[in-house]
C-alpha cells in the first residue's frame, strides 16, 4: 500500500472487488454503447438523415447533413464498435467530443436540469465516453483479441 491509499474496513472483500473489477468495467461499456446505440437508432429510424440535418441546422450546426451523418454513424457503428470493444478508444473519444458539442451547442443554455432539456444526461454520457476512450476496450473486447488498440 502507497501513502494516501485507503484501507478496506472489511479486508476479506479485497479478493470480491479484485475478481469483479474487469467485469464492472465491461459492464460500464456495454450499457453506455448500448444506451448511445438505441439514440442512434432511433435517429436512423426516426427522422433519418433529413430530419436530423433539419435539427442539426435549427441548432446552428453546418454543414448540417456532414454534423447528421457523423452523429448517426458514431451513435449507431461506433456504439456497436464500444459494445463489443473494437477500435474502443477511437470510437469513445469521438463520441466524447459529439456529446462535448451537444452539450455546448444545444444543451448548456437550458441549464443543469435533464428535465428542460439540460446537459446533465449529456455531461453524464460524455464523461463516461471519455472514461472509456481512456481504459480502451479491456479484458473482455476485441481490442483484446486481436492484441492491438490505439
């Protein structure tokens, strides 16, 4: 134990938290890319390129087709790719930075609160996107498989 570190009240659960460590974490990037994919999907089902790039524009985002596309393909492909942990970091911190935009260019001005349409949900996403693009894939991804991430 280095200085500054604390100590478990109940030592005996060191070996519990130890063995579910890498699972928690695959547990953590499972649901983010999952709650990140069914966004996507409900923009590529719902409004589909059209509706998006209209919103996009309403936003202030141009080239409003280029912003729509992008945020469909990282919330759908790139979603998938955190799931299963393929090319886990790139995907995460690209992610990161569109929730970094949202949060910036739509949600800040209505406040904190997710009930006016605020950046808590966002900031909460994004932070996690971040977290991810900075631990990669982990034990359990392809990233691990294939031995190789950025």
């Amino acid at each position: 134990m280095t200085a500054g570190e604390t100590k478990l009240i109940f030592p005996g659960l060191a070996g519990f938290y130890a063995s579910w460590r890498d699972i928690a974490y695959t547990l953590v990037r499972v649901i983010i890319g999952y709650i990140v994919f069914m966004h996507g999907w409900a923009k590529v089902t719902g409004a589909g390129v059209a509706g998006v790039s209209a919103l996009m524009a309403r936003q202030g985002l141009e080239p409003a087709t280029l912003f729509a596309l992008a945020a469909m393909f990282l919330e759908t492909v790139g979603a998938i790719c955190i799931i299963i942990g393929l090319f886990t970091r790139f995907f995460a911190a690209a992610l990161a930075i569109e929730l970094g935009i949202a949060l910036l260019v739509v949600h800040f001005k209505a406040g904190f609160s997710i009930n006016q349409d605020g950046f808590e949900y966002v900031l909460l996403l994004g932070i996690v996107m971040f977290a991810v693009a900075m631990r990669g894939g982990g034990p359990y991804s392809v990233d691990r498989v294939i031995g190789k991430e950025l």
